[in-house]
C-alpha cells in the first residue's frame, strides 16, 4: 500500500489521452476512461475476497476486448491474468525510495 499504483496509473491515463479527472476504483472495482484513441480499464482488486467475485463483474469481457485493462492488486487474481500481460512490479526501497520492474511473457522466456 502506498507504493505509487495509483499514481503511476494516472499519469498512464494522461499519456494515453485521458482528460478527465481519474481515481482509484476501490469500491467500484472498475473505473472506464476515454482515452485519444482507445478506451482505458482501471481496476483495483484490493478489495475483492475470490476470483469468483471478478468472474462476477465480467472480467473476461474487459480482458479480450481491444482496451488497456491496468490493474491495481492483481495478485488477488493470479490464475486470471491474460499470459500476455505486461506485469509492472512497484517497490518501496529501504530508504523510503521507490524501484520499478517490468516484465512480459517474452521475458519470462
């Protein structure tokens, strides 16, 4: 918690063209975003207690659809996740500094 997900997620939005203002979804589990030239899936999952409650909101239709779908606490969806995601890993250091590390299906290779 506290990392940065939610900020680095906004300025994500913004370089996709995202004008208006965004938020995290908490307690809506999915907030949908127009971007320049392609619609934006923010999800955050920290609230959910089973992949069944995702299942319920559809996740599927989101996923295979041709959207960005950032999100927020995807361990809580591990069996999930499109094996072609792009995972990226945000860290809070020691010294309060934050690391980020980026993979794809290619690099697990």
């Amino acid at each position: 918690m506290g990392v940065g997900k939610t900020t680095l997620i906004k300025e994500l939005v913004k370089q996709l063209g995202v004008t208006n203002t965004t938020s995290s979804p908490t307690f809506s589990l999915v907030n949908e975003y127009q971007g320049s030239n392609s619609t934006i899936f923010h999800f955050d999952f920290y609230r959910i207690d089973t992949e069944e409650e995702v299942y319920d909101i559809g996740i599927e239709d989101y996923f295979y659809q041709n959207a960005w779908c950032l999100i927020e606490w995807p361990n809580k969806i591990p069996n999930l996740i499109p094996e072609s995601a792009v995972v990226i890993q945000l860290n809070e250091n020691i010294d309060g500094s934050r690391s980020i590390e980026i993979t794809t299906s290619e690099s697990n290779n």
